[in-house]
C-alpha cells in the first residue's frame, strides 16, 4: 500500500523543518550547475514551508533549538534566493529576499545576550557575530545595493552607495580583526568585503559620469540663452567704455580750451568767440531835431566795421 506523503499544512513543526532543510539542499545542487532558476523555486520553497511557524510544546530546550533553526533557515535562504533573483535579472525579487533577511538580523542584533542568540553562537550551532552580523547581514545589504546598480529601470547609485557605506560601518569594520583564532571564521566575511569596495568604485564611477552626463544636458537646453546674455552684458560694457572714453575727451578739450582762453585774456570759449563774430552789431540811429542843444548830421551813421 502507498502511503500518500503529508501535505505542508499537515506537517509538524520539527517535519516543516526537516522539509525546508531537504529544499535548502536541493537548491544548492542547482545553484552549483548554475540552474538559478530552478535553485530560486527551491529555495522559495524552503522559505515558504517555515515563514508562518510557531511552536509551542512545552519543552523551552526544543522549543530554543526549533527557533534558532527557523531563523537560521529562514537568513541563509533568503540570500541565496537574493542572489538567485539578482542571476536571472529578477530585481524586484532580489531587493524584496535581501530586506527579509535584514529585518530578522536586524531584529536578531537588538535582542543580542537573549535565548536566541546565545543558542546560536554556542557550540550546539556553532556560529559567532561574525558570521552573523557580519557576513550574512553584510551580505544582504550587499545584494540590496547591487540590485539598485544593476536594474537600469530604477537605478540609483546614490542610495546603492549608501547601503555599501552602511555594509561598511555597521558589518565589516566591527568585525573584521587579525585574530589568528578567528581569521576561519572571517573568511566569508573577507568575501564580503571584497565585494563591498568592487561595488563602491563600479557607483562613484557611474554616478560621475551620470553628473557629467546631466551637466552637458543642462548646457544644451540653456546654453543659447545663457550666451546671448553673455553677448548683451559684453556689448553693454563696450558702449559704456565709449562712452567713458568720449566724457573724457570732451573733458580734456574743455579744459584745453578754458587754457587758452586764459592765455588770451578772455573769458569766453572759442565757440563763443565765432557767434560772437557772426552776429552783427546793430548799427544807432541818429536823426535831425528841432531841439537847439543837438545838432543835426542828416545822416544815418553806422559803427559796422568790416571784417
């Protein structure tokens, strides 16, 4: 007799658990002959069997380990399917795995000391900050800032940049040391690393030349207007020059002329000089008179001289 397998639904908690481990595997043996595709539905799968589990059977030990376990599964697989959604050009899937993975470490990070985290960096899972904090949260803000740089839909280098700077500060720099102990430990994280500072250079390249890029596209649309005001502030300025240049030559004829009017003994300028001479002088009258004190020359008398 055939014994139908149990559906998810039917499954127990340690079974989901068992279940998603089994797809975790198998989407590595695809991910290894580079079918991302396929290795992407398994992983989903892994994810999908242990997103709504809750356990609560009374034993605070199993129950620790069935937690601890679920948060393991659930991190490593969500990066993995992020990088399987980054091979075959899903981004939005990419993005949307990495920041599932950053909210339970980051969640993870705030509870650090408490029955989770102590269960996972003990002996039993045998993990420590680095790999936690370090590489794995490292590594989704990584697979973040990739997706942001490679879909050129919406891509945005600034805010890519500041996810690499964050993988920086917050994953690499506290947890990277020449322990000698912990370099085995560390070299998942050195991977990181890597990987962070090779990203970095490839977005301040590009943002530089997206800046050049919108700097010659402002030019263009403003640049005959910006030249043609240029052209009218020049000519102003030439023609205010001439008329500089023109108020002080008249000034120096001026004063050239008040010199030699001074030299001449008269007060007046040439200019008034010659319409001085132009105009005539009217020219007295003298007529005869009945009156014995005058005598009479009977005739018109004129003071014109000519010229």
């Amino acid at each position: 007799q055939v014994v139908r397998k149990k559906r998810l639904v039917e499954m127990k908690p340690p079974e989901k658990i068992d279940y998603a481990l089994q797809k975790k595997k198998e989407a590595s043996e695809h991910f290894k002959n580079k079918n991302f595709g396929d290795a992407l539905r398994q992983y989903a799968l892994a994810v999908d069997s242990v997103r709504y589990l809750s356990y609560a059977g009374g034993d605070k030990v199993n129950e620790t380990h069935i937690r601890s376990t679920l948060l393991e599964i659930m991190v490593t697989c969500c990066n993995n399917a992020s990088t399987c959604s980054l091979k075959i050009k899903n981004y939005a899937s990419c993005e949307q795995y990495a920041k599932n993975a950053l909210l339970l470490l980051d969640a993870l990070y705030n509870k650090r000391g408490m029955t989770i985290h102590s269960y996972l960096i003990s002996k039993k899972k045998n993990l420590s900050d680095e790999k936690l904090f370090g590489e794995w949260r490292g590594k989704s803000l990584l697979m973040i800032a990739k997706s942001l740089f490679e879909n050129e839909k919406k891509q945005d280098f600034t805010q890519a940049i500041e996810y690499l700077n964050k993988a920086k500060k917050e994953c690499i720099e506290p947890y990277m040391t020449d322990d000698p102990s912990k370099q085995k430990a560390l070299a998942g994280l050195k991977s990181v690393q890597k990987e962070v500072l090779k990203l970095q250079r490839s977005c301040l390249l590009k943002k530089k030349e997206n800046d050049k890029k919108e700097k010659r596209r402002a030019q263009a649309m403003f640049g005959s207007s910006s030249n043609k005001s240029k052209k009218e502030t020049s000519t102003g300025t030439t023609q205010n020059n001439n008329v500089d240049n023109s108020k002080f030559v008249l000034t120096e004829k001026d004063h050239n002329g008040k010199d030699k009017n001074k030299e001449n003994g008269t007060g007046s300028t040439p200019a008034s000089d010659e319409t001085t001479t132009k105009k005539e002088t009217p020219a007295p009258v003298v007529t005869t008179s009945s009156s014995p004190r005058k005598k009479s020359l009977g005739r018109r008398v004129s003071f014109r001289e000519d010229v």
